[in-house]
C-alpha cells in the first residue's frame, strides 16, 4: 500500500480569501504557489493504483485527484475542509454510484440531515458506511482503522485513522483541539504520523481561543524525542512554517520534523 499526500492546508486553502499575508499573496502571483487542503489517498503500490480510498474530500479535491474512480471515502468530521469535496460525486459532478462514504454517526446524522449532501444518498450517489470507534476495514494488503476522539471545536466526535501496511503503520489526524495523552501515545507507536499542525503560536489569529489547535511549538517539544516520522498537515496560511526561508520552518526541519508536501509518497 501507497500513501499520498494530496494536501496539508487549513480548510480555507492557499491563498485564503480576504487574507493579504505573505504566503496568501505570495500564491495569487504565482499559481505553482497554491496549495490545497488537508488529504490524502490510500493506493494499491503499483503502476496500476487500482485499489484507491480518499480520506477527507476537501473543497480542492478537482485538483487533487486524478481520474474518478475510487473504492470509498473516509470522512473524520463534516466540517468545511473535510466534507465539501462530496459534492462533486452527485449529479453535477461525475454522478457517481452508490459511492462508500465511511463516517462515525455525527457525519452520517450531518449528512443524512443537511441539504445538499442528502440529496446525494437519496439520488445514490453516495452510501453511508458507518465507521466508529475501532472499527476496522481491510484493504489493498492492509487495513484501516478508526480512533475517535472528542474535539472541543465541533463539540462532538473526530476520527483519527491508523493505517496498516505490510512493513509500517501510519497514524493520519489532521484537525484536533489538542492533542491528549491516548493521541500521543498512537503518533508514538506509529512509524509515519500526519498530524494537526494549524498554528505555529496563539498569536497568529486574534481570535485562536476560538478556534484552538495543537501548536506547531509545543508539538516539536512533546515529540522531537520520538522515533516516529512526523508530518505537519493542515496548516494555516498564517503559519510562518509555510514559508521556505522562515526561522520557523528551519527550526521545524533541525528537530525532524517534515511538513506534509502535495505530491509525497510514503510506502506502508
């Protein structure tokens, strides 16, 4: 199995709208410069990459997948960034059939509730698979599992995944209030962790308090001690990590850490 990055952006995306920042205008000049929102793709490890499964379908997934066809989606939560993407599976998109969506119950009463995501279970573009905690899918010479934890933010529940290859596991938690000592006892076991990393301070937004995250600062002090790979995903575009030449990003890279680039392919 083949893990791809398809993107390590905050749901409002690279550039952001409204947003003037370095990095937002920085991207408006320069398209190469765009990035897109946190996912990526389970695949068969061959040239055929027949065996696919997204997780998370994102406002930018016209960009981010090639071709159409895919074995399922695993949705953690039914915010912006992680849910959007559906949307190109029904009728004004590729009219999918019967597509599996795997979800906890908060995204299957979301979707099930809430126009237009409804319509496409109800035209069977999509069908809900529920996916809670420890529930485990078998796929191409591995498996997949979730691991549910309660996230301050959305009030309710998120899923984390633990994805097994024949050689390694990956830990993939992308969008998390704060990291607990259960999650960071997973990102330890794991040999390739992609995890939150939306804000480098509390000072970048004024207005962190309401949308809180683990920090980039304190994630590099509680793990750079771990053996596991560490992959920084859903940045926010104010986060000076997203700048090649910042202090912070050297910093991030001298204790081993990596940001999570489109495009990265990691074995399992």
């Amino acid at each position: 199995m083949k893990l791809e990055i398809l993107g390590s952006i905050q749901d409002g995306g690279v550039p952001h709208l409204g947003c003037d920042c370095q990095v937002c205008e920085n991207s408006r000049k320069d398209d190469t410069k765009n990035r897109y929102c946190s996912s990526v793709l389970l695949k068969e490890n061959s040239e055929t990459d027949s065996v696919r499964y997204l997780i998370d379908a994102t406002p930018d997934i016209r960009h981010q997948i090639k071709g159409f066809y895919l074995d399922g989606v695993f949705l953690p939560h039914e915010s912006l960034g992680h849910i959007t993407g559906l949307l190109y599976f029904g009728e004004e998109g590729i009219d999918a059939k019967d597509l599996n969506v795997y979800c906890n119950d908060d995204v299957k009463n979301f979707l099930m509730k809430n126009d237009p995501y409804r319509l496409l279970l109800d035209r069977g573009n999509i069908e809900i698979q529920e996916f809670g905690n420890e529930d485990k899918e078998e796929i191409q010479g591995g498996s997949i599992k979730a691991k549910t934890y309660y996230h301050h933010q959305i009030g309710h529940e998120t899923t984390a995944y633990i994805i097994e290859g024949k050689e390694k596991t990956a830990f993939y938690l992308p969008d998390i209030t704060e990291f607990t000592e259960e999650i960071l006892e997973e990102i330890k076991n794991a040999d390739i962790a992609i995890i939150d990393g939306t804000f480098w301070s509390e000072d970048e937004i004024d207005r962190y308090e309401e949308v809180p995250h683990p920090l980039v600062t304190d994630t590099i002090e509680r793990m750079e001690d771990y053996e596991t790979e560490i992959y920084i995903t859903h940045i926010n575009h104010t986060n000076p990590i997203l700048l090649p030449d910042s202090e912070e990003r050297k910093i991030l890279e001298k204790k081993g850490f990596k940001i999570a680039e489109e495009g990265t392919e990691l074995e399992l």
